[in-house]
C-alpha cells in the first residue's frame, strides 16, 4: 500500500456511487458528500440498494473529486461544513478515502466526516480514521440475532469498531434508523443506550426516522422489499425512541 504523502491524487481511485454537493444532515455546516459503491450489509431499510455491488460505480480519481468540491468551497467553509463521505460502505475503500481527505485537509483545511456502518477491522484502516475530524456511526440494533435479520450480519465487529473509536479519543456522531417494528422494541432501545453511555467521544446521539423513498431502486432492481407494510414512524414515537436511548445512555429521564 502507498502512503498517503507520497501516493498521487491523480492516479488514486475510487469508485463513486454518486455525489451531492449541498448536504445538510450529514455533518455541521454545508457539506460536499460523497457517496462510496460498495457494501458488506445488506439492510432491509436501505434507500440504496444500487450501491451494494462493489464493481459497479464510476470510477474516479481523487483529483477529479477536488475538482468537483473546488467550486463550491466558500459555501463549505463559510458555514462551519466541510466533506462527508458516505456509501454503500466507504471504509471498503480505505486508501482512496484516507487520501481525499489528506488532500482536503492540507489544501483548505476543510472539515472531513466519515459515515461508516463500522464493518471493517478498525485497526486495518487506522490511517483513515485517523484522517476523518468525525465519524458518524450507524448503529442499527444491539440485539444480535434481530441485527442479524436486519442487516445479513451481526453486530460484533461493529459495537468493537465504535469501543475503538472510543479508545482511539475519536469523536462520533451515534445515528440510529428508527424502524417500527422491527428496532423500536423497550430493551433494544435502552440497550442501545446503555452501550452508548460507555462510549467516549460521543458528541450527538441522532435518531433518524425510517423513510420509503429507496422502495422504488428495489422494484427497478428486480428486488422484492423486506419492509413492505412497514410505516414510517410518527414525531412521538422517535420521542419515545429518545427519551428510551437517553435513558439507557445516563440512567435519567431526558
Ligand atoms: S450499511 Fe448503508 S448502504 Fe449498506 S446496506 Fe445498510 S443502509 Fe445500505
């Protein structure tokens, strides 16, 4: 493996799923995201299933992304934001995503975030960790059989991922899906929590409500939707959901 001083934007690449260049919920400020191709889950809430096949994509370099971000910088700066990368699963892509954000940090020092469903072995992609300002950890449900069910996978190497992350004093963002039904039960919400609550660095807890706006990749994918029938949930049960997680997380009642 290259390392990321010497290695050359211009020949580094990556395969880009798509990109957004005002983002506003993933991460402070205004943001430039990046969207990964790739995945190792397969969740049955995911809004984009087209970015599961790891050959798929376009490929880029690390140099045309800068190009794509240069434009749109005061916007970035300006606000606080800087550059999510999300996916599929971005950490699958470690070099290419450790040296975009060694580039954005010494050309603008702008702000970089990784959004990862932590299935990767942290200690194998140290140098992009260590390149992210802020990590937004998806966990999707503590319960391991039901997180099982949910993703394809279990949640092991995912709750030893976010214990590295607190050891490693990185900070985090905690982003949980809220799905009735399916991860909205008492003890998984307060387990959650109670998981939480022996994290450090964890500076925001976000409940994010499930939505059905993927349904339609599904059907044009030939693939028959896991969640059909399933609701999106109402203001008061991501209160609910809240009010739960942040009790598990500090033994009080928010
Ligand atoms: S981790 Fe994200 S991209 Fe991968 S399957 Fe789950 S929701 Fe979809």
């Amino acid at each position: 493996m290259e390392s990321l001083q010497t290695s050359d934007p211009r020949t580094v690449k990556g395969r880009i799923h798509s990109l957004d260049t005002f983002g506003t919920v993933d991460g402070p400020g205004i943001r430039f995201v990046l969207f990964m191709q790739g995945c190792a889950l397969q969740c049955m809430y995911c809004h984009n299933p087209d970015s599961w096949d790891p050959s798929a994509g376009k490929p880029m370099t690390v140099e045309q992304v800068l190009e794509e971000v240069e434009p749109y910088l005061t916007y970035y700066q300006g606000s606080g934001g800087g550059i999510t990368v999300t996916g599929g699963e971005p950490s699958l892509q470690p070099h290419f995503v450790a040296k975009l954000f060694h580039e954005v940090h010494k050309r603008w020092k702008l702000h970089t975030a990784l959004d990862s469903s932590g299935f990767n072995e942290p200690e194998s992609i140290a140098d992009l960790l260590n390149e992210a300002d802020l990590i937004l950890l998806d966990l999707k449900q503590i319960n391991r059989e039901k997180h099982i069910k949910l993703t394809g996978q279990p949640n092991d190497r995912i709750l030893k991922f976010a214990q590295w992350l607190s050891d490693h004093g990185k900070k985090m963002w905690i982003r949980h899906v809220l799905v009735p039904e399916i991860n909205d039960a008492y003890e998984d919400l307060l387990g959650l929590g109670q998981f939480i609550g022996t994290l450090k660095g964890v500076e925001k807890v976000e409940i994010l409500p499930y939505h059905r706006m993927g349904v339609y990749k599904w059907e044009q994918m030939g693939k028959i939707y896991p969640l059909e029938g399933i609701r999106t949930p109402t203001d008061k049960e991501v209160e609910r959901a809240q009010r739960i997680i942040e009790l598990g997380r500090t033994g009080n009642i928010g």
